[in-house]
C-alpha cells in the first residue's frame, strides 16, 4: 500500500506516465489543452476575452445600458451589460462553468489511477497496472471523440442561429433593401439601431456597428455552446469508457469493496470528478430558471408575490370549490407566451445534463452493482445461516457486517447523500424552468425535502 502510493506520487513528480490533455483529449490537443489548463488560468483567460471582446466594445458602441422610453416596457433596461443571458453570464458563470470543466478533467486521470490501488474496486490481472489503464482508456476513447468537435460545431452553430433567427432575418432585410418589412422579435440591445428612438432617446445606435456587434456576440455564444456540448459529450464518453473497462473486459474486474467505510463500494476516488460536474449542472441549471424569470418581464419581488397569492387561493376546507381557480390563477403565471427560441434551447440541455451525470451511476452500473450485490447477499446469508448452526459465532457476525455494508453502499462515487440530493435538485430546478411557480412550492411547501427523501432511499 505504501509502495503503491510513493509510485502514485513518483510519476505526478516526474511526469512519466501521458498527460492528462493525451488520456482524456486524443483527438483534440488544442481544446484537450484549454480543458487541462489550470482552473485559475481558465477562469482568468475566459474573463478577459469575454471583457475584452464583448463587454468593453458593448461600452464603446453605447450597446451596454439601454433603458425603453416607450412601448410596453418602457423603464426597462434592455442592454447588453443589463441582460442576464448576455453581460452577466459570459463574465461570471461561463468563466467558473469552464474552470470546473478543467478542474474536473484534471483530477479525472489522476483518479482513474487511483481506483487501481488496492483496496479498490477495479483490479487487473496482471502487468503494470498504471500505464497499461491508461493506454487502455485512451485508445478506447479515441473512435467515439474523432468526429466529436465537428458534431458540436454543427450543432451549436444550428442553436445559435435557432434562438437568434428574427435578428439575423432582420437585418438581412434592412442591409439587402428587401420590399418584405424586417420583423423584430423583440427589441434590445440586439435590433437598437433599427428601432424608433423614442424607445431610446437618449443613445444614438447606427445601424451597421449595431450589427457587427450582434454577429461577433452570436459567434461567441456559439464558441461558448460548442465548448460546453464537447466537454459534456466528452465526459458521457469517459464515464462510459470508465464503465466498459469495468465491466465488459477480461484484464479488469470490478470488485466492489464489502468494507468501504465511506460505503461507495471502492469508488470514492473518482467522486470528486461526480462532485464537479454536478455543480457545474446546478450552476447552469441556477442561471436557466433565474433566465426564465427575467424573460417574465415582471420584477422578480411581484411575480413571487403573485405566486404565493394564487396558492392562497386554495382553501383546504373547501377543495373542490377553490382548487380549479387556484390552478388557473397559478397556470397563468408560467406565461408560456413568453418563451423565446434562446430559452427553449436551454429548457433542452437541461436533461441533457441530468441523464449525462445519471447514466453511469444508475444505468449502468446500478443494474450491474445491484445484480451483483443480490448474488452475494444470497450467499453470504446462506453461509452465515451455516456459521450460526455450525455455532461460528466470530464468522457469522463478519458475514453479517459484510452484507450490511453491501445493503447499505451506494452506486453513486461521491456517495448517495451527495449524489441523490444533487441530482434530485437538479430535478426541481428542470421543473421550475418550465412551470417557474413549482418552485417556492416545492421549497416551502416541504415538497423538495420528500423527492430529496425518495431519491435517499435508493442506493
């Protein structure tokens, strides 16, 4: 145990064995490196290109703060610096959402390793058990990540130009002088140049800079999709690969341990990597309901107050009476109509996210472990009924320690506290975003605390 250790801290020393950017990123040295950067530095280099290609020119072009002086929302703050999917976002959560990514991606080599130290879970027959995992890993990983880059291009670029479309549409028909009127979806910092300026009397936008900003705005935001899609893809395909070498290869064996304290079967070392990736999931999750708050149009104080108002519409001493007027009072208040194109693409990666962090857990290995785990529980009861006719008492309370520990261990690797509460807020934000009044009641109400329950009650 102690040799293995020193060679652990041998090869982090030296830096013989392949870098973490080679195992996790083949295929793509250059985002592998963005990825396996320090998170300080990605943080600060995300920041700064954010700053300086979006913040400082929106300053420049007078697009950062635009308040409406007329219209249904006149007083209303529509600039790039006041929009919270625009401004906000690329300068506080993009840049900690890719600096958990490189975190993540960092600690992942380093803990596939150590799962490889007894008394963990996975064990290999024979050979060097460090560097062979890693060779293993990585030429496992290189069919499915070959095309994987192009596919996320496309498909941002198709998102991005999806949830933009009136814009783009918009200013075609204004540059290209089309008999067809331009037809704005709503007015922001976006479309200021081609709106009357009373909507903005004190900020003179033309047109063509307007546009410029626009463009390079959508092509960041496409960059930003890009990355985020590739890096989860690429974490679905790690767990995957993680999951086959276990289970479906003769040169490794997983081997649950019976008497892990922390009861996550031999796991624990790749929890932190779990750990990460669900709070990037909550973090972006987070600013997907606070986003279709702000769509609303409402200050977020008198929407919640409506909301509450409408449940206490309901009377639980007359049910049937008040409960339909209550439903109404409440549906009304998602305000479907105010969904655009942006909003229902992050309503979609929402699940995304939850089945990419659920899918090796549960699926895949829970049916394993839990298969597993029903076996043994069998034969170690069958044994300790033997131990306790034959009077072994010493062997019969071991054996009935070891199928405690198996009853109780979870099949998440961060542990079921972590793994289920996480995943089940991860739930209750999802929800929130489509229908935003579930939330307070599922907070308040105590209805969090019994799906939080459920999901505690599974291993």
């Amino acid at each position: 145990m102690i040799g293995t250790s020193r060679a652990v801290r041998d090869w982090l020393r030296r830096g013989s064995y392949p870098s973490a950017r080679k195992v996790l990123y083949p295929n793509n040295p250059l985002i592998g490196g963005l990825f396996t950067l320090n998170p300080w530095m990605v943080f600060a280099a995300v920041l700064i290109f954010s700053l300086l290609i979006l913040a400082v020119p929106s300053y420049i072009l007078r697009l950062a703060s635009l308040t409406t002086g007329a219209g249904p929302r006149a007083g209303e703050n529509v600039g790039f610096m006041h929009r919270p999917n625009w401004g906000p976002l690329y300068l506080s959560v993009i840049p900690a959402i890719f600096a958990l990514a490189s975190l993540a991606s960092r600690r992942l080599k380093r803990s596939l390793l150590r799962l490889l130290r007894p008394p963990t879970a996975i064990q290999r027959s024979s050979g060097n058990r460090y560097h062979g995992y890693l060779q293993d890993f990585t030429q496992r990983t290189i069919t499915p990540t070959r095309h994987l880059f192009v596919i996320c291009l496309l498909l941002a670029a198709t998102l991005a130009l999806f949830a933009d479309h009136h814009n783009f549409i918009g200013y075609t028909r204004v540059f290209l002088h089309t008999a067809q009127p331009p037809y704005w979806d709503e007015f922001d910092w976006m479309n200021a140049s081609q709106i009357p300026s009373a909507y903005h009397p004190n900020v003179q936008v033309y047109s063509i800079p307007n546009a410029l900003f626009f463009v390079v705005a959508i092509a960041f935001e496409g960059a930003a999709i890009c990355l985020g899609l590739f890096w989860v893809s690429a974490f679905w395909i790690h767990a995957r690969v993680f999951a086959d070498l276990m289970l479906r290869t003769p040169d490794y064996t997983f081997v649950p341990w019976e008497k892990d304290p922390d009861r996550r079967l031999g796991l624990k070392p790749i929890g932190f990597v779990y750990s990460t990736f669900l709070l990037i999931s909550i973090l972006f999750l987070t600013f997907v309901y606070y986003h279709r708050l702000q769509i609303l149009g409402i200050p977020l104080w008198n929407y919640f107050s409506n909301v509450f108002s409408a449940y206490g519409k309901f009377d639980y001493k007359q049910p049937l009476s008040t409960l339909p007027e209550a439903i109404r009072a409440v549906w009304a208040l998602n305000c479907f109509n105010r969904i655009n194109a942006g909003m229902k693409a992050l309503l979609v990666a929402g699940p995304l996210l939850s089945l990419t962090i659920a899918w090796w857990p549960i699926f895949r290995l829970g049916t394993f472990v839990n298969d597993y785990r029903e076996r043994l529980v069998r034969r170690l009861r069958a044994e300790n009924q033997n131990a306790v006719d034959a009077g072994h008492i010493e062997q019969a309370r071991l054996l009935t320690e070891k199928i405690q520990a198996l009853e109780q261990a979870s099949v998440w690797p961060n542990g079921y506290a972590v793994g289920w509460a996480a995943f089940a807020f991860m739930i209750i934000l999802e929800l929130s975003a489509v229908f935003p009044p579930l939330f307070p009641l599922l907070i308040f109400s105590g209805g969090a605390a019994r799906i939080a329950k459920y999901f505690f009650a599974k291993k």
